[in-house]
C-alpha cells in the first residue's frame, strides 16, 4: 500500500451525494432536494414533478423551477417530457444492462488506482464510514443506508485521486440508484456491506486484482437483484421530497 504525505496527516471527509446544506441559494436547495430525494428512494423513477407543486411547496416562481429542472434532465435524474412536463427518470431494461456494464469497467480501473494509492489516513476514513453504513444497516435505516452505501464508492474513487472518473462514477451511481429504486423488490440491499468491507480489506494489502474481482462480483450481485415490474405507490410530492 503507497502513502502520499500531503494526505496521510489527517483523513479526508467523507464523500456523499449531494444533500442539504445551511446557506445553499434556492436552485442548489431544490435541486439538492429532488436529488437526495430520488438517491434515498423517497422519489420514485416514474414520478410526476409538477411544476405549479413546486413552485408552492418552495415559494419560487416557475423560470426558477424550470431552471432547475432542466439542470436534473441534464443529470438524468429527471426526464423532461413534451405536454407531459417533468417526471423522474425511469432506465429501460436496456439502459439498465448498459448503465451497469460502465460502471463495473469504470470502478474496475478506479479500483486499481485506489489500491496502489491508498494511504493509512485514506483506509482509516473509508474504514469510518463502513462503521456508519453498518451501524444504519442494523438500525434498519434503509434511506441512510442506501445513501451510505453509494457514498462509499465515491469516496474510493476520490481515494484513487481521478476527478474525471469520480465525476463519471457520480452519474453512474445516480442513475443505479435510479434503477435500484425502479427494479429491486423490497428488503433487498442495495449494496452488501460485508463485500465493502472486504475490498477494502484487499486494497489496504495492495491486492488490486482480487479487489476489482469483488468490485465486479458485487456490482453484478447488485444488477441481478433488479427485477422488471416497479412497485406502485401513492404518496405526495412534499412527503417524497421530505417536506
């Protein structure tokens, strides 16, 4: 396992999707909202996003609300359909299949990176926050959870030390979660704890390729738990959006 002085003198935060934060400007605030809303599984891929619903529940007017929509369709979190406005994002069967075949290439090599580069300070923080996934696993803390869980592959790729591939991973992990939340049928995990823990393990010793073999075991674990038919449910936007 390498060190790199400039990092191994103090752990370096965790990583974590996008969430609320004291002082962001509204567009940051309500775009936030949807996000984090959509990775902790309260939105589900299908969704209408009314703007008029918006507009009231965020008292903003409707070019704001539009900007911010526009940004979410630009992520693939939402789609922006003619006459029929905003919804979020439901992948195909397809899409899926592909969406999943870049992500295992992409953490493949982010893998690699992170297991020759890895510092004390880098394991111990990710190490810290496989404490926090596994102590909301058994509090049954499933949107804490799944944010965790996703969290965690970004904090490796930011440990490999690329940002143009944890920008890429980013959207991957999004738009899985979208497809998690469109496709795997309740009570599943959304990602194995035991197997986090256990590349971890291999990129601490240096063992890249026994840890891109797990990666690639566990993302293909994580696709072949999705099945076809969503969950219908009926819920209001300001209780999906956490309001």
């Amino acid at each position: 396992m390498a060190t790199r002085s400039s990092r191994s003198k103090t752990a370096l935060p965790v990583t974590e999707l996008p969430g609320l934060k004291p002082g962001d400007d509204i567009e940051t605030r309500i775009y936030n909202t949807v996000f984090e809303s959509v990775m902790t599984q309260r939105l589900k891929p299908g969704t209408k996003l009314p703007e008029a619903s918006l507009c009231e529940l965020f008292d903003v007017s409707r070019a704001t609300v539009r900007k911010v929509l526009q940004k979410l369709a630009h992520d693939h979190i939402v789609e922006l359909r003619v006459n029929r406005g905003a919804v979020v994002a439901a992948p195909s069967p397809e899409e899926t299949r592909q969406i999943f075949e870049a992500r295992r290439y992409l953490e493949a090599c982010i893998v690699r990176l992170a297991a020759s580069t890895a510092s004390r300070a880098d394991i111990a923080s990710l190490r810290a926050q496989l404490k926090q996934e596994h102590e909301a696993m058994h509090r049954f803390a499933q949107p804490e959870w799944a944010r965790l869980a996703s969290a965690f592959h970004l904090r490796l790729a930011e440990v490999a030390g690329n940002t143009i591939l944890q920008q890429y991973l980013m959207e991957l992990v999004s738009r899985c979660s979208l497809i998690v939340a469109l496709y795997e049928p309740p009570g599943n995990a959304a990602c194995e704890h035991d197997e986090h823990a256990r590349v971890v393990d291999y990129i601490e010793k240096g063992d890249a390729e026994r840890a891109v073999k797990l990666m690639d075991e566990h993302l293909r674990t994580l696709e072949a738990n999705v099945c076809v038919q969503p969950e219908a449910e009926d819920n209001s936007l300001a209780r999906m959006l956490g309001m």
